[in-house]
C-alpha cells in the first residue's frame, strides 16, 4: 500500500512539472511576441524621429523588462525540455 501512494505521489509530481514547463514555454511564447510589438513599435517610433518621446521611453523600459525575463527564464525551459527529451530517449532504448 505505502508502495502504491509512493507511486501516486510521484506521478502527482511528474505531472505537474510537466505542466509547468508547458505553462513556462507557454508564458515565453507570450512574452518574445510582445517584445516583438515593443520592438516593431520602437523602430516605427525611430523611424519618425521621435526617441525622445515618453511613449519611447515607456517601450524601452518594457522592452528591457520583457528581454530580462526571456533571458532569466528561458535557460530554464530549455534546461528542463532537454530533461524530456533525455527521458525519452532512454525511454525509447528500453523499448
């Protein structure tokens, strides 16, 4: 019986690591598409001359956020999608 809930628990856990590494990939894909707005509203701003103005200010201040949190948790992901795909691998072998 202890077995049984040993088991259990770890397919609890296995299952919400699971779920929140597709919730983080998730979340990335959200942020890198809104530093690329920011980015394209940026250029179209430069463009006009216009990098002095507090909407330029305000996009650069995002823009810098969004690429702090890319780089701070994008290692992350690709660190646990390799666990995966190791996993799998040697899943595979066994078959």
């Amino acid at each position: 019986l202890n077995c049984m809930i040993n088991n259990n628990d770890n397919i609890d856990n296995i299952t919400k690591f699971l779920d929140d590494v597709l919730k983080l990939g998730n979340q990335l894909s959200i942020t890198r598409d809104e530093q690329k707005v920011v980015l394209a509203q940026m250029l179209s701003l430069k463009k006009d001359g216009k990098t002095k103005t507090e909407e330029y200010i305000q996009l650069d201040t995002r823009s810098k956020d969004l690429q702090a949190i890319l780089d701070k948790y994008s290692p992350i992901f690709n660190e646990r999608m390799k666990w995966i795909k190791d996993i799998k691998a040697k899943h595979a072998k066994k078959k």
